[in-house]
C-alpha cells in the first residue's frame, strides 16, 4: 500500500548525475527516437538501480523535507514568453534516487543540472552535502489558467512512475502511473521508475506541453511521450514503447491509483462525523460492446481483485461523483473538488479484462484501490509493446453515453426482514421524465435471493432510486447486478457491486 498523502504532499524535486544520465552537458539532437533507442539499448542489459543521494538527504524527517521549498519566481522558463513555467522538487525522505532532467530547445537536448540555491529553506533544516550525487526528485508544471499574469499549477511529475493532474478548480487527488507490475502478486508488486525526463520548451502562445520520460525497471523499459492540454480538464495523450527485459505475465496499462476508504455502502464501520471519505467512488467502464457499466468501490475487509473480461475496450475510470460538499461535509480536503481519471485507449487493445484491485485500509492517508487494462496475452522477453491512450483529468467522463448515470449507492440491514438492502439512485434523466411507468428492472445475483425491487422517484435528485433486499446467508461474497430498460432498450448503466461478509 502506497503512503499518499506523503507522496502527495508538495514536496521538492532534483535532476539526477550526469555519470548516471550518460549525457553531456553540451546540446545533443533529439526527438522522440531518442528515449526510444535509449530504452531499447537498456533493456539489453541487466537492470542496474540508481545511484542513492547522500544519507544525511535521505535521513531528512517529513517536518524538515517540507521546510525545503523551490522558489517558483526562479522556475524554469520564468520571465520568458513562454507559457509555461517547471518547477523542481528536491530528493531525499521518500524520494532517495535522483532523475535526469533535460530541457529540450528547438531539437537540441541539454542536461538542467541540480541547483540547491533554487531553494529556499528554514533554519529548521540542517547543512546537508551538495555534490554531484544530487538531482532533482521531480516537478510540477504551471501556466495560466483564470487570473491574468498568475501561472497556477495543473500536473506534478514525482515517485516511481507517479504522476498526477487537475482541472480548473480542482485540487489533487487520485494518481496515475507509467505501469504497474505484478499488482496484489504475492510475490510482491514491482514500482517502475521514470528515471529521466526531456521537457520540450513551448512556444509563444502553444496551449499544449510536451514531455517525454524514460521508464526503468527489473522487468521492463520504456519510453513515453505526454501531449498535456491543461484547462477545465486536463488533457494528456500518452505514447508509450516498452521492451521486456523478463516475461511480463502480470502487466498493468494504464494504472490509476486512488483512496476509497467509505461512503454509504459501508459508513457503519467507521466512527467519523463524515458521510463519506474517498477520492473516487466508482469504476467506469465502456466496454467494447457498448455497455456501460458502474462499480461502486468498495473497502473490503480482505483484499479483492476484481477483472471484467473485455474485448477492444473504449474506456475506463475511477470518476469521483459525489459533487457537493455536503457528500463529504469536510472543510479541508475538499473530497468534491478532486477529478476523475478517465482512460481512453488508441487504437485497437485486443483481449484482456480491467482489473480492479481493493486494498483494505482504515486510514484516509493511504491509497488503496488500483485500476488498469491488463492484456490477456503475456508479453515475452525480447519482445516490444506499443501503445497510446489519452487520460482525462476532470469531474466527469468524456463520453456522452445517453444513460442516465448512477449517482449514489447506499446499503444496510433491513430492520424488518432478513438481508440487506440495497438503494440505487440514478440521476434525472429525459428517459425518467414518465416517471417509474415503463421501465423494467432487472436485478441478478448467482450468489443470493433478491426482491423484485421498488422504483420511485426521489424528489431531493430529481431522478429515480430503485431499492432492493437480497440476503447473503451464509455466502461470504455476493456479486450484484441491475439495470433499468425502457421498450427491451437499456435505459441505464449497468451497476455492479461485490458485497463481502
């Protein structure tokens, strides 16, 4: 389990040595092929970790790593007609191994060396060794997104292959990743690193910036291209090569990593004043078939994998859909105001199934639930992988489905009868404007009996809710499933829900 909020926390960045780069300081020509053939010649090789920076950065404590900050008016590209601004995170704490920043200037490729006098610090903070050892940790990109002249932050690159973005308006929350390797294995997950970064200088008035990353591991390389468009969403087309050094029988594409910890499924477990505590509360699907399909997460008490098989898949999400403060009734995390991630592959991906990995967890602080695409056909030594997809950092999918969506799912003992009931509510919809009249419900579950199910209409949504009981008995897992369907027509997403003893 991934320690978030530490991860997350504005911490510093630094570039990595240029013995550990393999580049000069000197201009060199580059484009794409570059990250390319450089991932291409590693995989060659046998996998070699990173140098560490020295031990008195790695023994910073959290209080003092904090106390070191970069001072934005010196950011790269600060003072220019640029329109974007980079800022550096310094290494050490959780980020011990330094990465290799590049700027990219009109095709040529030249190493931003580490400069500590960037930062500022606190007298809380002790002397530490400035050698050739140093590099920056990672960064944060910024440019103008509503108030004239103020460049605001939208996308932060730090940690293992971690990446994470916003909208306008949003604050951070839910990450993303290069890869994911052997998730919930027990023989133990594999953490990528992005190891070196090319940032591309943009030109006068250019609404898009460009980076490119090179990815490291036992297992795997590889080389990545981000067209990221910030704005009331942001935008990132991801293109990505990967050589496999070993086997890779358990890959994750497109990994997204986030914090379920309850809502109104499974509040009772918790003594918080909160309703709710999460960054995301469902996974989206739209599979190749045209369904679209609605998980409510979950925070088990076991670990839980859950795969829906799928065939050339359209996209998938962890979307946060709870939208109003009173969801959360918290003043300071601001769990409405955080985007969902939607993932949305190019071209044809084949067979496989979305994966959906929860992590039980009783404090907020962690992330615990993982989604990504994992190909159904292991990709061999030797062999190489392309793929490309864009990710969409907003409040909500990018698709216009025309069903109405699952708005809220709430769960609890039936005080009256046996089992457990169930209430759905879909938002107001034009397919709702009759009313309950005409719509058919279907309600399945392999595991437990159900009840025919109510459909009403809920005054306070506009939509409708429909409620059901099943009851488990002794089965320990239940797997749920309903929609609504209007003239043999769907008339609904499709809402699944795994319940466990």
């Amino acid at each position: 389990m991934i320690s978030r909020r530490a991860f997350l926390a504005g911490l510093g960045v630094l570039p990595i040595p240029l013995a550990l780069a393999g580049a000069s300081v000197a201009d060199t020509p580059f484009s794409h092929d570059t990250v390319i053939e450089r991932a291409r010649a590693l995989a060659q090789g046998s996998y070699t970790p990173r140098a560490t920076v020295p031990e008195d950065w790695i023994n910073l404590t959290y209080d003092q790593y904090r106390k070191i900050w970069f001072r934005n008016a010196d950011a790269l590209w600060s003072g220019t007609d640029r329109p974007y601004n980079v800022d550096f995170f310094h290494p050490g704490l959780y980020f011990p191994r330094p990465v290799e920043v590049n700027t990219v200037t009109d095709g040529m490729a030249e190493v931003f060396p580490f400069d500590y006098s960037l930062f500022d610090t606190t007298d809380k903070v002790p002397p530490l060794t400035v050698d050739d050892s140093l590099g920056y940790s990672g960064l944060r990109l910024r440019t103008q997104m509503g108030q004239p002249g103020i460049k605001e932050e939208f996308a932060v690159f730090q940690g293992a292959s971690y990446f994470r973005a916003i909208g306008a308006g949003q604050i951070y929350g839910l990450s993303a990743r290069g890869l994911a390797l052997k998730t919930a294995e027990p023989s133990g997950e594999e953490f990528p690193d992005f190891v070196a970064f090319w940032l591309e200088a943009p030109a006068p008035e250019q609404r898009h910036f460009v980076l490119h990353a090179l990815l490291d591991s036992p297992s795997v390389t590889g080389a990545y291209r981000f067209t990221i468009t910030p704005g009331a969403d942001c935008v990132m087309d991801v293109e990505a090569t990967l050589f496999a050094r070993e086997d890779l029988t358990h890959v994750g594409l497109a990994p997204l990593t986030s914090m379920f910890k309850f809502d109104e499924t499974n509040r009772q477990r918790f003594n918080d004043f909160r309703p709710a505590v999460h960054d995301t509360d469902g996974l989206m699907i739209l599979n190749g078939a045209g369904e679209v399909l609605w998980r409510p997460l979950a925070n088990p008490r076991h670990l839980q994998i859950s795969g829906f098989v799928d065939q050339s898949p359209r996209g998938f999400g962890l979307m946060q859909r709870a939208r109003r403060q009173s969801h959360f009734a918290d003043l300071e995390a601001l769990y409405h105001r955080r985007p969902g991630l939607w993932v949305e592959p190019k071209g044809d991906w084949g067979r496989g199934s979305v994966t959906l990995v929860e992590i039980p967890t009783d404090k907020e602080i962690y992330d615990n639930i993982v989604a990504y695409w994992r190909p159904a056909e292991p990709v061999p030594a030797g062999d190489a992988m392309r793929l490309a997809y864009r990710l969409t950092w907003g409040a909500e999918a990018p698709v216009e489905t025309g069903l109405p969506r699952v708005i809220n799912t709430r769960m609890g003992n039936d005080a009256f009868n046996p089992g457990i009931i169930a209430a759905i509510d879909f938002e107001a919809h034009p397919l709702f404007d009759e009313g309950p009249e005409g719509l058919s419900l279907h309600i399945q579950s392999a595991q437990a009996d159900t009840t025919p199910g109510i459909l009403q209409r809920n005054p306070e949504t506009g939509g409708l809710r429909l409620s059901f009981r099943f009851d488990p008995g002794d089965a320990s897992v239940v797997e749920l499933r309903a929609q609504l369907r209007k003239t043999g027509a769907m008339a609904s997403e499709v809402w699944l829900y795994r319940w466990t003893a």
